[in-house]
C-alpha cells in the first residue's frame, strides 16, 4: 500500500534576512567546532534564537554564561543560577519566573528550557531558551538544538586529540556529511524561520537526529532500519530545499529491516543518487528498493539523471580519488572488507540513462538486534510499501 504524503513550497530563499540567518548558521558552526568558549557561544547564540524563534537565549559553562541575546538582557546575570541544576543533574528542565524574578512589570520572560550540553558523557553547559511560555514543543526542539551544539563540540574534542585513531576518526566522519549539504539545510531551515516556524523547527529537529546518527562514534556496523532512517531524514531535507524538483519512492520488505550493514554504507549511493537525479533539467526521481532474496537482502538505489561513463565508474571503484569525490569506492571497500569480494557495489549506468547502484548483503551476519525504528514517519512525497 502508498502512503502519499502532501508538500509544503517553499519560502522565498532572496528574502535577505533568510541569508543573514543562513550566513550566521555556517559561522555558528565554525565557532562550535572550536569548542565552548565565550567567542564561540557568542558566535552562535544569535544564530540558535533565530531558529527557536524566542525573545532571549544564553549559553552558558558549567559555572558562569558565556553569550546572551535578546530582550530582557536583565535576566542574563541569573543565567548561572539556572544553569546549576542542569549541569548536575544532566536532565532538560523547565524554570519559572521565581527563580530568576525582576523589577519589570511587564517582563516578556516567563519561563526558560534549561537543557544539558553534553560533551562525551559530561555535562559541559547548558543552553537555555528564555520565553512567555514553555511549551512542550519548545522544550523538545531546545533539546534537540543542545544535542546538536553538543554534537558540534563533541567534534571539536575530537578535534583536540593528538592521537593518529582520533585524527582519523575525524577525518573519517567530517567526510560523511557534504558541507554544502550542511550549508544548504539550514539555508532550507532558515527560510521558514519567518514565513513558517513550526516547519523551521520540525525540520531543525530532522537535522539534529541525522547529524547525530551520522557522527555517532560507536560501532562499525548498523541495521538497514536505522540507516533508512537517517536516510529519510536526509531526503526531508532535501525536498525542504527542493520541493517539486526531486521525488523519492521507497519499497522496503518489512523482513530485512533487522539486516546488519556496514554504517553509513548506503548514505553516500543517496546523496549521488540526489545529485545525479537533479543533474539536468526538469524532475528528479529516486528509487530506493530494499527486498528479501533468500539468504540475502538485496538494495537498490537508482535515479532518472544523466547518467555516467561506465569506465569512469570503473575506475572510480578501482580507487581513482580524482574520478571518486563522493565515496564510491570507500563503500565498496567497505562492504568488501566485511562480507567478502562477492559483495562489492554493482553499479549499471550510461550516459543519459540514469544510474543504479545495486548492494547485496547476506540477511544472517552478526550484528544489531534490537528492534527498528518506525519507517512510516516518512519524509514528504516518499511511497513506502513492500516490493512488488
């Protein structure tokens, strides 16, 4: 059965403010990488209100604030104050106006979200939002941006590491992720920040969970439900940016969710999927079929795009690093390494005949057992059902 789900168009990207939040956004993130300090706190919290959409926001250290913006800046000297409990406790917590009280009779400020950053199981900092009124939406999204600001400093102690592992764990996970993907999500989050902020934050929430699944630090290996997942997340965003130009149809058997894969093994096939799909003019349509065949699952990822030279990809796969900017060959060597040469990508292609990238992995390797997550939240315009 299809679940058909409606679009919501896009907001007008020339809106200048959209690109002075977009243009904060990338700073923000530049700054974090550099860790917890009051430079970078003050480098960011700008950009962090906006997307919250809420009259004040503060960081804060374990001790003392770093940054403050917006109103009511007579409430950032109780900023400490409020952060104590939460550095101690490690939990998102909601404060009322007693427990940072002022002379103002009409004060904006009611409430604040305390939320936890936490940076490799210690809790650093805080990051509190500062509002009329907390509701549970607000709390759920100020602790979704704290996980990412976290996310961000988490990577500049990595960063930090003097250690060969370290250096190439970084390495290894800053080229997971296309800046320019990263750069262009928040350009696509930032241009709801006025027209639609419900939207902004449903889809600052989408970023969080997948930036934080794809700069997760444990384990080699991950269900095919928890990679489809981020996968979804990463094509919602996508579209956010897109709209009608790029469709997805996706036809998963329910019997291979549990299948252990290499992790982020089927991350970048998308994303070349995406760019190849919205190469040329006109549409781009994305097929993602994942099916039981016995005592393997095989995927496959396709798209209606210009296609390639097939020795271009031959030689791609073989290690040419000029001719393999999105990792191809990395996945191939991956998957390889981990279930033997018979298991390589298969790749079908040719010039104006789009391209399909086709994985099998055997369906009984050891790996994760717990159960998947639910794959019928689905991003927008996605067709989920079992194949055939």
């Amino acid at each position: 059965m299809a679940l058909r789900w409606r679009r919501t168009h896009l907001g007008s990207e020339a809106d200048r403010a959209t690109f002075r939040t977009l243009h904060t956004a990338s700073l923000a993130s530049t700054s974090l990488r550099e860790g917890l300090t009051a430079a970078s706190a003050t480098s960011s919290v700008k950009h962090l209100r906006a997307l919250l959409g809420t009259p004040a926001v503060a960081l804060t250290d374990a001790a003392e604030m770093l940054a403050w913006d917006g109103s009511s800046d007579q409430h950032a000297r109780h900023s400490a104050v409020l952060a104590a409990p939460t550095v101690e406790s490690g939990m998102t917590r909601v404060a009322n106006h007693g427990e940072f009280d002022c002379d103002l009779l009409n004060c904006e400020i009611r409430q604040a979200v305390i939320s936890p950053l936490v940076v490799e199981g210690h809790t650093v900092g805080t990051l509190q939002t500062f509002t009329d009124a907390a509701t549970a939406a607000l709390a759920r999204a100020c602790d979704e941006v704290a996980g990412w600001v976290s996310t961000q400093l988490e990577l500049a102690e990595l960063d930090a590491s003097r250690t060969r592992l370290m250096e190439a764990e970084v390495r290894a996970l800053r080229a997971q992720i296309s800046p320019h993907f990263i750069y262009n999500s928040l350009g696509a989050i930032a241009s709801f920040v006025r027209t639609d902020p419900d939207r902004a934050r449903e889809l600052l929430l989408e970023f969080a969970d997948f930036t934080r699944y794809s700069f997760r630090r444990h384990g080699e290996f991950t269900t095919l439900a928890e990679e489809l997942k981020s996968i979804e997340r990463y094509l919602l965003l996508e579209q956010a940016r897109f709209g009608d130009r790029l469709s997805v149809t996706l036809q998963i058997a329910p019997e291979v969710l549990p299948v252990t894969i290499p992790f982020l093994c089927l991350q970048p096939l998308v994303e070349n999927a995406v760019r190849h799909g919205l190469a040329q003019q006109g549409d781009g349509h994305i097929t993602i079929v994942a099916s039981d065949d016995g005592r393997t699952c095989t995927i496959e990822i396709e798209d209606n795009g210009a296609g390639e030279e097939p020795e271009r990809v031959r030689r791609a796969l073989a290690g040419d690093a000029e001719l393999d900017s999105h990792g191809l060959g990395n996945v191939d060597v991956r998957l390889r390494s981990a279930f033997g040469d018979d298991h390589g990508l298969v790749v079908e292609t040719a010039p104006g005949a789009g391209t399909k990238v086709i994985v099998q992995v055997p369906k009984f390797a050891p790996g994760c057992t717990h159960d998947p997550p639910n794959l019928h939240s689905a991003p927008a315009n996605l067709h989920l059902g079992s194949p055939g």
